[in-house]
C-alpha cells in the first residue's frame, strides 16, 4: 500500500479524492468556478471585440469547444463582417477569450426577451 501512495505526489497519504473535491477541479479548469460560466465570458468577449453598436445588431448563440457561434440581424451585416473584418475579429477574440479557435457567423433574426434583453 505504501508503495501505491509514493508516485501520487501532492496528496500522498490521503487516500482518493472525494467527488466534490474532482468536481469543483474540473469546473475551476473549465473557469465556471470562482468567475464567470463560459457562455458569458465568450458574449463579454464578443461584445468588447465588436464594440455596442455591432454588438446591437449580434448574439452570441453558442460556445463549445473553441467555437463561438453568432447570429447576426441581417445578411449583409453577416457578409461585411465575414468577408471584411472576420481576421481583426478573430485576432480580437483570441486575445479576449482563452480557447477560442473559431468564429461562426450565421444570418437570422431572434425573438427579443420581454425585459429587451435579447
């Protein structure tokens, strides 16, 4: 038994890690714990990336996996920011948003909260 517990370093001697001890590591990992749930740190990256005017006219819809999901109001928004500032986005997300590898751009209107908040 002794010989089991040398190679676990830091918490030798204290026998398996209780459930909640795993759970709360792993969301600290995903940075749900103490901070922020991951969908609003990616909407705050987005809206800080865009600036309230594009931000307006936008919603972050998802984030999985590095990907942030948009949809925005109408299709030659979608077009300009595609075609015409996807690279400056990309580059401003990167520095915003720990993980992000991609952004998804689709065209589509949304059902706006009673409270207006989107």
């Amino acid at each position: 038994m002794a010989g089991r517990e040398r190679g676990r370093g830091a918490g030798a001697g204290r026998g398996p890690a209780s459930l909640g001890e795993l759970l709360a590591g792993v969301l600290h990992g995903a940075g749900a714990a103490g901070g922020q749930p991951p969908l609003v740190r990616a909407r705050n990256a987005w809206q800080q990336a865009v600036g309230a005017e594009l931000a307006a006219q936008t919603r972050v819809s998802g984030w999985r996996n590095g990907v942030l999901r948009v949809q925005v109001r109408s299709a030659p928004l979608l077009q300009e920011l595609a075609t015409f500032r996807r690279q400056a986005l990309q580059a401003a997300l990167a520095q915003r948003l720990p993980g992000f590898r991609a952004l998804q751009l689709r065209a589509g209107a949304w059902e706006e909260a009673p409270d207006g908040g989107g």
